[in-house]
C-alpha cells in the first residue's frame, strides 16, 4: 500500500477531508497523558485515512511515532485525539 501525505493527496485530487482538521489535535494516552499533537496524516491511495503522525512531547523522546486512524478516538470538542 502506497501512502501519500494529505495535503499532497488534496492538491493532487483536488478534493478537501474532514480528516485534515486534526492537524494540530493534542493526542493523550489512555492514562490522559499528553503524548503529542497530530502534524501530519497519512492516507492511501484512494484518500482513505490510515494514520496520524504524532510528534511526541519533548519529555517522552522528542519523535514521531504513526498512530493508525481506525484506532483514534477523536474528540471535536476539546481537539483531542
């Protein structure tokens, strides 16, 4: 499967998702830690959300890690993943 970063996706399909509101959304663990933000999302080659790349706080190395959609429990209200 080849993934394509969102906004690359968007400008070449010319349509808009939902999905790139999240850009920014803290992400928190189920212990309510938070872990990160969401910086990027990576979708498929029919435009399907697949992941989120979640930039981890400094404290709990400073790196990226992928965040599978299908397991992210979004929440609009506070922009919380």
């Amino acid at each position: 499967m080849t993934l394509s970063r969102i906004e690359d996706f968007e400008a070449s399909s010319r349509r808009s998702f939902r999905e790139h509101k999240l850009m920014q959304f803290e992400v928190y663990t189920v212990q309510d830690e938070k872990a990160g933000e969401v910086v990027e999302i990576l979708v498929d080659e029919a435009g399907h959300s697949q992941y989120l790349v979640v930039s981890l706080n400094d404290e709990m190395t400073g790196k990226q890690v992928l965040l599978p959609y299908s397991e992210a429990q979004v929440d609009q209200t506070t922009r919380r993943v």
